[in-house]
C-alpha cells in the first residue's frame, strides 16, 4: 500500500521538530490556516507553500504527489464550490505523526445548490524539518460527505445503504 510504505518510509527519518515545540505550533497553524476557508483567494498558490515539493496526498478520492500538484488540485476543487469551510476539531501527535479531526462544510456551485453538506473526518499528517507537509491521508466518508448528494447516484447509494 504506497500510504503505508510511505509513512514507514518517513516514519524512520524520525520526528521533525520536539512535541510541543514552536515549530510544531507553526506547523499544524500553518496547515489550518489554508485550509479552514476553502474559497479564500490562493489557495493553490498558498497550498503550494505548506506542501512539500516531494509530498504524498491522498483525500480518498485522489492520490496526488508535490506541492504544487496538491496545491493545483485543491485550488480546482475550490472552483467547484460556492463555499467551503474545514474546521479543525483537535489535533494529536504522536511520534512526528499528527492527527487531526475536522468538519468539512461544503456548498457546490451546481450540485445540490443552496445547501450546505457536512463530512467530519481525519488526516495522518507528517512534516518535514521546514514545517512542510510531506504526508497528509484524509480517512473519511466520501458517499455520506459527497456522493449520497450527487442526482441519480445518489438515490441508488440511498437504495443500497436501506437494503445492507
């Protein structure tokens, strides 16, 4: 699995920064405020610069690889929305791996128009020693968060789901 194999990978590099150091504080600060508002303006640009160059992203829909590839696709998925806001539940670390619960608000521009659909969820994140993201895996539900909303699909995954 190329999440493990690159966790393991990074993992034996050890932790960037000491627990509760101010690194760690600017890191995952860092992390969350491009996030948090999904429409702000550069979010690709801004994207870009919290991800490392070498960097793993996988939202459970997509695996992307570098900064500016994550930053690129997180940018066009903004232009598909009307609003979108991340808000950050809590974070733990463990050993240089950062966990990290969130709500995801979300209003599409041509999807389901007017309302707002809400996922919670979680990322594993990793850092790199310049406070960079160089591993992020969303664990979360993308048929409730997104699918179950999506005409036609998402009457036939509400059938599926009534019949399990």
């Amino acid at each position: 699995m190329e999440y493990l194999d690159t966790w393991r990978r990074l993992q034996a590099e050890g932790a960037p920064f000491a627990a509760g150091s101010k690194e760690e504080a600017r890191a995952i600060a860092r992390f969350q405020d491009v996030l948090a508002d999904f429409k702000a303006p550069g979010l690709a640009a801004r994207a870009a610069e919290v991800y490392a160059p070498g960097a793993w992203f996988n939202d459970t829909l997509k695996t992307v690889r570098g900064g500016e590839a994550i930053g690129n696709y997180l940018g066009k998925t903004a232009e598909a929305l009307e609003s979108g806001t991340v808000e950050f539940l809590d974070v733990v670390g463990s050993n240089g791996d950062y966990y990290v619960r969130w709500e995801m608000r979300l209003r599409f521009a041509r999807l389901d128009r007017g309302t707002t659909h809400s996922s919670v969820g979680m990322s594993h994140l990793r850092f790199d020693r310049g406070g960079r993201v160089v591993l992020h895996q969303d664990f979360w539900d993308p048929v409730t968060g997104l699918f179950e909303h999506v005409p036609a699909l998402g009457w036939l995954l509400r059938q599926v789901k009534g019949r399990i």
